[in-house]
C-alpha cells in the first residue's frame, strides 16, 4: 500500500500495499509496480508527487500456499524476498520518492494499513492496492479540497472502478433488497465540489480500491479501538465494514448513515472507471476492451480519456509480461 499523499499544499500522503497473495502467479511483480507508478505520472500527476510509502506484509511458513492468510511454502517465501529486494532497489533508483516499510509479521490487509498510518503524518493519505492503476485523469487536489473542508463530513473518498458503473441504481436496488423505503436516490444527497461537474455521491460500501481519505477518520473510526471495534486482524477491511454499512444506511436512511460513515464516490459525470485492475495471468489489450465498453466517454470535462502516456511507462518483454485490466473481484 502506499501512504504518501503530499498533494502539494493539501498534505496528502500516499500508501501502497502489497500482500503476500501477489506471489501466486509468475509474472514480473516489479511490470505491475511500475505501470501503477507510470499511471500516476499520466493521469494523476499531484499523487506522483507525494512522499509513498510502499507496505510489505509478512508471511507464516505454511506446507499449503493461502495466501490471503499470509500463509506461503519455502519456494514462494524464496520468490516474495526476491520481490521485496527488486522493491529496495526501485526505492533507491527511482525518481519518485518511496520509502518501504517491510513488516515483520504476517497483518492481513487492514492492520497493515493501520501500520502505515503509524509512520503518516499529513491530514491526507491515498491507499493504493499494488494491483490498481489509474485509467484516465482524475482531479486529486479537488478530492483532497473536499475531503480537508468538509470539517469531518467527508473522511473517505472512493475512485470510479468498474464496479461501480451506474452506483445510483446499484445502491437503489440492494437497499430496496434490505427493506429500505423512502428516497432511494443518493444523487439527491450529492455534495458539490469545488470545480464544475464535480461531485461526491454517498457511498454505502467501503472498498478497498483506490481512495483519498484523512487520516483522522482512518484513526477515529475505522481502527478505533475498544468497545464497537470494527476490524480483525488479518482481513480487508472491506469485508469487515461492507456489511454493518448497508444494514446501517438500511435502518438508518442514507442522509443518516453517510453523516456517521462519511464515505463517498467521486463522480466526474464520466461513466468509465478511473481505476483499473492489473492481472497477470492473460494477454489482452486493456484499454481497447474498455474503450468498446465506453465509447461514449471518449472526451470529458477532465480531459481525454485514455491519454497517451507523458512519461515512458513500462513496456513488456514479451507477450507474458503484459497486464490486463479487469473487474476487482475482492
């Protein structure tokens, strides 16, 4: 994850994390680091400037491979050592500033993030999964604007994936699934941000991918400590909240819900998603699928969509080496 968000004057920092679960397939992890790095030069340039803190989980040795538990044979620990070594050296090479932060024991997503957070100290942070790219341009200093005053009412921010096309109706449909009545429309409840066709939508649903959020509200309320504590150690934090937070803007209405949760989707009045999911394990052209996807989005009000990149990013070696953008799956 990464932790660095400097934003410029908005003091953000930005976190990355990469898990032990990222071994499984035989890919150049270090393609998937790169091409995420290269598409913050291209379409979120004030990220590409903060300080990032890339985050290593650590492992227990296991006879079985489970990776989402941290759990890895000799042979798979042998190839995450060489990944975090390619790491270290990408630390002192590259012409961003990162730093890593190699943990000792095996955290599980959440409380690696919790981890982080201990070594942050800007208002702001950007956690990146080690697997999610930027797409097209997104306007990161108006995210972070809104999130620093909103006095609290805005603590997280999520950015469009796929998973999220047409939110207003998913969000409709699985509240009305749960037995909510009412207005069912969080386009109403839409807070308006500083630029033109700009806008935050209340989120029901925590997700892991790609979001700007302070770091009060990660301290204060997602890893609060004593009674009503949210997380466990070893999960997403996902998984933990998703849950509670439905049945919460269900029983609570959505007004309600997003005034305790304070989670929202950025909304740029563009329907293709500003984060993608980088797989290695097929050989597609990504952005060609998405553009069939969304032919209409070709031009918006934050620029071209798939603009060409302004630095040189990662060109693979051979046809195994490529990446493909998918739907997050987790």
């Amino acid at each position: 994850m990464w932790t660095s968000l400097r934003c410029h004057a908005t003091g953000m920092c930005k976190l990355q994390a990469d898990a032990p679960c990222a071994i499984r397939r035989r890919h150049q992890l270090d393609c998937l680091d790169a091409k995420v790095l290269a598409s913050l030069e291209c379409h979120a340039r004030a990220l590409a400037e903060c300080k990032m803190l890339i985050v290593c989980d650590g492992t227990r040795a296991s006879a079985k491979n489970l990776f989402r538990s941290g759990r890895v044979d000799e042979p798979a620990a042998a190839r995450y050592a060489q990944y975090k070594q390619r790491l270290r050296t990408l630390a002192v090479a590259s012409r961003f500033e990162l730093r890593l932060l190699e943990l000792p024991t095996n955290h599980g997503f959440g409380y690696a993030v919790r981890a982080a957070l201990g070594e942050v100290h800007t208002p702001l942070v950007c956690v990146i999964q080690h697997d999610r790219t930027f797409l097209r341009a997104v306007d990161v200093e108006a995210v972070a604007t809104s999130v620093l005053e909103s006095k609290g009412a805005v603590g997280y921010v999520l950015l469009p994936t796929r998973s999220t096309h047409s939110y207003p109706q998913q969000v409709a449909s699985r509240l009305g699934e749960l037995g909510c009545r009412g207005d069912l429309d969080i386009t109403r409840l839409a807070r308006p941000m500083s630029c033109a066709g700009l806008r935050l939508l209340p989120c029901p649903k925590w997700y892991d991918s790609t979001h700007i959020s302070s770091t009060q509200h990660y301290q204060e309320v997602i890893f609060a400590e004593g009674e009503g504590r949210l997380l466990t150690q070893g999960r997403f934090i996902e998984s933990e909240l998703g849950g509670r937070q439905l049945n919460d803007f269900a029983s609570l209405g959505i007004a309600a819900a997003v005034a305790v949760w304070a989670t929202w989707l950025f909304d740029d009045g563009l329907p293709a998603p500003i984060v993608g999911h980088l797989n290695g394990a097929r050989t597609v052209a990504p952005l060609g699928a998405l553009d069939a996807k969304f032919p209409q989005s070709t031009h918006g009000s934050i620029g071209r969509r798939w603009e060409p990149p302004t630095a040189a990013p990662y060109e693979p070696q051979s046809e195994s080496e490529a990446q493909e953008v998918r739907a997050p799956n987790d």
